[in-house]
C-alpha cells in the first residue's frame, strides 16, 4: 500500500504478465509501444487486479485487447493515451474483461 513497482517498457510490445500486478507500466522513447492484455487462458489474472499504464516519451502508448478478451466492452479492442505523461488505470473486471479509464484518446474501437 502506497508504494508500487514502476515497469519500464522501452518498447515495441508488452504482453502483460502477473508481474505486472500493482505496477505502473511506463513506456519511454520516441517509438510506439503496444500493451496487450491476454486471456484469461494464458494469465489468469484475479478479478479487481490493477495496472496502471504511463505513456512518458512521446512514442504513443496503445492499449489493446487479445483476441476474446474486452477492453472497455469491446472484444479485440484498442485505444492510445492521450501522450506525453498521460497515464490510465486498467482494471481486471471479470473473465476476459477488463476497463481502462483515464487520458485516452478517444473510445475504446
């Protein structure tokens, strides 16, 4: 409590894992770097586990969903921070869904 990890992700891509538990997730650097959250099938991630995602280079930071899993809804889904040190939350929800609420670009397509 009041203390958590912070992941560096230099990039291209992070799939995460349970390590990712609790973190902060910032990605760095001028090219983009791409977070996908698996299925439940491949990490089983408990209900209410959180991860936060900071986009502090100016390389755009996308969050997207695996194949069967939603991200805010929608099944296969994406959306970019809003940049430089824009971050959001992501919240496991439930099987193979999750939310991800804060500076975003726009919804979740």
């Amino acid at each position: 409590p009041g203390v958590v990890p912070i992941r560096v992700l230099p990039g291209p891509g992070h799939t995460l894992e349970l390590v990712d538990t609790g973190s902060i997730l910032e990605t760095i650097g001028a090219s983009p770097v791409t977070i996908t959250i698996p299925p439940d099938a491949a990490v089983p991630f408990e209900t209410g586990t959180l991860i936060s995602v900071t986009q502090v280079g100016s390389g755009v930071a996308t969050v997207q969903s695996d194949a069967g899993v939603a991200l805010n809804g929608v099944a296969g889904g994406s959306v970019a921070l809003d940049g430089p040190w824009s971050g959001a939350a992501l919240t496991k929800h439930g099987p193979d869904a999750w939310v991800l609420q804060g500076a975003l670009t726009g919804a979740v397509a």
